[in-house]
C-alpha cells in the first residue's frame, strides 16, 4: 500500500473491534462483519424467603417474620402475602385469628418478575387457643390522699395477645381516672380500694389493687398581722411636718387580702381599729399578703356602708396597694406584719412614699365612724381621692398631676396635692377632712357653694363662707383639734394654721365665723357664751335632714341654724344667742332679720323678696370685696311662683357702661332657668316654672367673670305673669 492508499483507508468500529479498509485505484480486497448472538431469555424466578418460616402465635396475638424477595432482573409484581384460616401478615407482622382450639395458618408469598417468571415462599403459623391472663399493676401499692385532693398514680396492662378493656372501680366514693386518684370529701380517716381489671379477646382477665387511705383534710392555718403606716406628724410651731418624729401607727378600716402566686384571693379579712387582721388558708400555700388603700364595708340590713379608695389619678386610677412578699403558709399559723414607709430619707424622699395613701383613709375612717355613731344605717356613696406624687400646683390636666390645688371636683373625687418641696398634703389631716367634708355636702347634704379662691378675713359669698367653715370646723371635729395646719415648701418644712375656736365674730360671711360657729356646737368645752356641746350626732343629722337638703333658700349659716333649731327645740333659744354673740342676727332659714350687712346696705335683706306683677326690688352687683365668689357680687332673691309662664326681667338703674346683668333661678338647689344674655342694659327671661318658692341668684357678669371690668352698679327686679 502507497502513501496515497494509506490514506484513503477507513477505520470501522463493529462489535468493538477496529477494521481498516483501504480503497482507491480499484484496488483491494473487502471484508464482511458479523454481530454477536442475542442473550438467552430469563428463566430463573424470584427468590422469597420468610425468616422465621415457622411461628407459634396465640389466639389473636401476634409473632414477627421477615419476609425477603431477590430477582436477578427485578421483582416487577407482588410479593403478595394471603394466609390460610383468618390469619393475616402485614409489615412483617403475623395476626393470629381468635380460636379456641389449635390451628395451622399457612401465609403464602408471591411475586413475579419481567419475564413472567413467579416464586414463592411459605410462612407455617400455628395458633394455639389464649389460655394466659393480661399482666396488670399499679404503680404503688398503696397512698395516702388529703380529703378532696387527688394524686397520680401509674397504671400499666400488658397481655401475650391484646388488652381489649381495661376499667377500674374503687369504693367508699374514690375514683380513678387517666391516672389520676380523686379522693372523697371526708371528715375522718377512711380506707378504701381501688381494683383495675383488664380483659384480653379470649376473655381472660386479672386484677391489681391499689389501697388508699384518705385523710381529712389538715386544720387551715392562720395568717394574723398588723397593717400600719408611716405617719409624720405636723410641728406645732411651724405648721410644717416633722419627719424626726415618725410614729409606725395602725391602719383600721383596711381592706387585707390573701393571694396566691397567680394573684387569686385566697381569703380577705378588714382590718379592726388597731390596724389586726385575720386570714386563713390551707397549709404549705405560697401565699402573700396585700393592703389596700381602701376602707370599704358593703350595705347590708342595719348597718352602715362606704366604699372609700385612694387612686393614682396620673396612672389611669390604679388603687395604691401594699404588698408582702410571696411564701409559704407553713403547716401552723403565723404572723405577717406589713408597714407602709413614708420613704423620707433623711433630707428629700429617696423611696416610694408608701405611707401617703394609707395617711388619707386614717381619718377619713374616723370621719365615717364618728358620723355612724348617731347614724347607723348611713349610707356613704363611692368616694374616690385621687393622689399621686405628680399631683403640683398648676391648673390643666388632672390626669397628668395639673390639678391647682387640693380640691373636691364633684361626683365623689377628691384631689389631693402630692408635689415634694412645694405642697404635698397627705399628712394635713386637716386638709383632707375639709375636702372630704366637701363630698359629704354634695353627696349627703346641700351645697350650694360657688367654690373660687378664698382666704383667711375676706368678705365671701354666704354659701362660700358656709361650705370653707364647715370644711374647716370638720377638720377639727374629726380630729378633736381645732388648730387647723397646712404644711408646704421645701421639705414640708412650713405652712400655717388657723384656729377655727378663735370665736371669731365678724359675720355670717366669713367662713372663719362659720367655722368657729359649727366647731362650737360641736365641741364640750364652755368658754364664754358658748355653752352648747351637741356632739357630731345632731350636726350631722341637721346637715342630712331632708328638710335642710332640699329647702328653697340658698344654703348657708342661716338655713343650717334654723335646722338645728328644728330639732333641738330645747336649746333654740340657746342657739339664738350663741349666734349673735358671733354676729350672725338671724336663725332663719333665709337669713330674715339680719343686721349685719357686711359693710354695705345693699347687702341686705340676705334674701329680698319680690311680688309676681308687684313692684321692681332694687339689687346691686359690686366689688368692694374682691370679685366672683365675694360678698356684694351677688344678690338674692326669693319669690313664689305658680305653674304658669314668667318673665323675669332685670335693669340697670345706675353704674358704668359696659354692664352685663344676668340671673340664675333655682329650686330647692336645683338650678331650673338661666338668663345670660348679652348686653349692659337689661336682661329678660321668660319661662315656664313649676308651683312653688324659688330664689335667684343676680349678678353683674363682670363682677364674676373673666370679661369686663368689674365695678358698682344696681337693677330694678320685676317678675310678671
């Protein structure tokens, strides 16, 4: 072969061997290829094996084989198990049909491959009849249970076949149940059984027994203690509070709760009036102790009631509470005492000012207990005071602490000033009776003060005067201290104080006079003329009498006096004369016959009457004395309506410009019509009223508002029909 043959030639691949052909220039011999013969089919079957082949099962029990399948191409169907006399194999298992003789159950495994071919294996089962009872036990052989409670116990059953009912009974009221012992409520030792039977499908059954012996339960343990509080008493000769003489003094009145880990009540109990209580739980309870700032005794038939809570009023009116800490009750009684500290650290609080809150309802609780006294059905509504150490000097929001001083703001809320180093009044007893005392009118008696600011010596709307004096005169009679002390300023270090037994006599409208009026009556001492010693039992009553509460004239010293009268009638003259040694000419319900007017004839009569269709009474609104809420600002009037349209019409006879009468009517201190219009004339209202006395309040609105410029001036009253 040339070059040129060489490469010409062909390389071709058959059955994987290399052949060359060389070709070209027509020469060459050729070769023939031969492929190789086809396989020889598949004749061999699937190999199967059970392992073991032989069992021996009981009754519905069943045995265990491993059943294997090899092909050398690939098991295409099966295996496929069937079992002769009901038996079954599943997942290597073998069930044994029930029999109550012995019998032979042959399980017979198929499968086949591709090529059709099939093998098998067989599994030769003998089922004997289940003649072995179930194992069954309890986990103890006997407990011992507290009345009522229950306790685990572990139960197990096993059969050489299946478990097919597994119950269990006990006696004398026990019960058994997921492994769980309930014992019976019982009041002496008492034994009982509990018996478990398991049954297997062939019947057979057996026992365990588990004995109990159920105890009563142990005597609860007591928990007694006492709640007390810092109290910081005030110096007498600065008003201010002494911080040096702290005294740890009982709380009474308070409501003591015991509570569980997860807050539940366990018992609750009121503290007496040295501050004990009383409470009992089961022994070995975590428990723990919690005061409220709360005095509260709930109605009930020939008893009194009150509901009486302090608040944080910057925290959503969450109740302040005292709280031990969490342990155990033990297996005997104990005492746990709780003190609330005042968290003064020497020069400035330098901890929670815990005390503040019980330091409010100590003689507010003296204020209820003195007045049940005389009263013992009273019933005292809900009344809430709202302190908190935010609580400053500054008029705004009373959710944030901006309440402008300490105050009754109506609907039973009292506020409470709580501002550190400038005037803080949890300790002035005497400042919070006087606000308590204020919810007492509204709520319990008649109030028609117009509040306002006010001070020691001015000249004060009579309703004012009456509503300051009595707030002050409570103060001392709760107490049974007539210095009345306000303390403030840095470190509550100085304040003042008023005595309300000053027998002060300038008049009828300063709330001094009224105060030492209503102390007097009060109190046992006889200095000069006073000579009467009612007590609180009919100071109160007179201040709750319907006919006090719901009389047509303004309330005042004058409608309370002749009250009192009412009902003392062996001391109204007594009373008479005791009143005007103090300035105070009148005893009646409208101040008739007074003759001190104040230092301005237009002052009186307290109450000028007008005619309906008679003639124009003349009133004047002045300044003299300050303006809103002070004497000469306002005048009064009564006058006797029938049921018919009115017209009530006020106007000017003389003063400056820019007058703007107008004129409240009310009865029985319910307020029925108001006239404010605009204008510096006159002022006119026409309305329908119901039959009967009703009185007026009529002011010049500059004397009283924030408009204008306040100033003399006087008016002609008529009313027509």
């Amino acid at each position: 072969m040339n070059i040129k043959q060489l490469l010409q030639s062909t390389v071709i691949t058959v059955g994987g061997l290399a052949i060359a052909s060389c070709g070209g220039g027509g020469g060459g011999t050729g070769s023939t290829v031969t492929p190789p013969a086809p396989p020889p089919p598949d004749t061999q079957a699937p190999s199967l094996e059970f392992s073991p082949s032989t069992l021996t099962v009981v009754s519905t029990g069943t045995g265990s084989s491993t059943l294997t399948a090899t092909d050398n191409v690939g098991i295409t169907t099966g295996p496929d198990v069937s079992c002769t006399n009901g038996g079954d194999f599943s997942n290597g298992v073998f069930t044994a049909p029930a029999t109550s003789e012995t019998l032979t159950s042959e399980c017979t495994a198929t499968a086949s491959d591709a090529a059709g071919n099939e093998g098998s294996a067989t599994l030769t089962v003998t089922v004997e009849p289940d003649t072995t009872a179930p194992v069954v036990s309890f986990s103890v052989a006997s407990i011992t249970v507290n009345s009522g409670q229950t306790s685990a116990v572990s139960l197990t059953a096993t059969d050489d076949a299946a478990v097919t009912s597994l119950t269990t009974t006990c006696t004398n009221g026990g019960s058994f149940s997921d492994g769980v012992f309930t014992a019976p409520t019982v009041t002496i030792a008492t034994n009982l059984v509990c018996t478990a039977t398991a049954t297997d499908a062939a019947g057979n059954s057996a026992n365990a027994t588990l004995n109990v012996t159920v105890e009563p339960l142990p005597d609860d343990v007591k928990i007694t203690g006492k709640i007390t509080y810092d109290l910081v008493p005030l110096n007498t000769s600065t008003n201010g509070l002494n911080y040096g003489a702290t005294v740890q003094t009982a709380a009474p009145g308070l409501t003591v709760e015991a509570r569980d880990a997860t807050g539940n009540i366990l018992d609750s109990d009121v503290t007496d009036s040295t501050g004990d209580y009383l409470l009992t739980v089961l022994p070995n309870t975590d428990v723990q102790i919690v005061a409220k700032a709360e005095i509260l005794q709930a109605a009930s038939a020939g008893s009194a009631s009150w509901d009486v809570k302090v608040v944080d009023n910057t925290n959503s009116g969450a109740i302040y509470e005292l709280t031990g800490s969490l342990s155990t009750s033990g297996g005997g009684d104990s005492t746990r005492n709780l003190n609330a500290e005042s968290g003064w650290g020497g020069s400035s609080y330098t901890s929670t000012r815990a005390s503040a809150p019980f330091a409010m309802l100590a003689p507010t609780y003296v204020a209820i207990q003195k007045m049940i006294a005389g009263d013992p059905d009273a019933a005292f509504p809900v009344m809430k005071f709202n302190w908190s150490v935010n609580n400053r000097a500054v008029s705004g929001n009373d959710s944030t602490g901006d309440i402008g001083t300490s105050s009754y703001k109506g609907n039973g809320n009292v506020y409470i000033l709580g501002d550190a180093d400038s005037d803080t009044d949890e300790f002035d007893d005497h400042v919070v009776v006087h606000e308590w005392g204020h919810y007492f009118e509204d709520q319990m008696s008649r109030s028609d003060s117009i509040g306002g600011p006010h001070s020691g010596g001015q000249k004060l709307d009579m309703r004012v005067a009456m509503g300051e004096g009595f707030g002050n005169a409570l103060s001392g009679m709760v107490t049974d201290d007539p210095f009345y002390r306000d303390s403030s300023g840095s470190g509550q270090s100085q304040g003042f104080s008023i005595n309300v037994e000053s027998n002060d006599s300038t008049g009828w409208y300063d709330e001094r006079t009224t105060a030492g009026v209503l102390y007097d009556l009060y109190d046992s001492d006889s200095d000069g003329d006073d000579t009467l010693s009612f007590g609180m039992g009919p100071i109160y009553s007179a201040f709750t009498a319907t006919s006090y509460s719901n009389h047509p004239a303004f309330s005042s010293i004058f409608s309370y006096l002749a009250e009192l009268k009412s009902q003392q009638t062996s001391d109204a003259t007594a009373i008479e004369t005791f009143a005007t040694a103090r300035g105070i000419n009148s005893t009646e319900n409208y101040g008739a016959g007074e003759t001190n007017n104040g230092g301005l004839a237009s002052n009186l009569p307290i109450h000028k009457s007008v005619d309906v269709n008679g003639a124009a009474v003349e009133i004047c609104s002045v300044d003299d004395n300050g303006d809103y809420n002070k004497l000469g600002n306002r005048a009064f009037l009564k006058f006797t309506a029938t049921a018919a349209s009115h017209t009530l019409t006020m106007t000017k006879t003389s003063g400056s410009d820019g007058r703007d009468p107008d004129f409240v009517v009310y009865k029985n201190g319910v307020r029925v019509q108001v006239s404010q219009e605009a204008g510096d004339t006159s002022e006119t209202l026409t309305a329908t009223l119901s039959a009967g006395d009703h009185v007026i309040d009529a002011y010049d609105y500059p004397n009283v508002g924030d408009q204008g410029t306040s100033g003399d001036s006087c008016y002609n009253f008529t009313i027509t029909r």
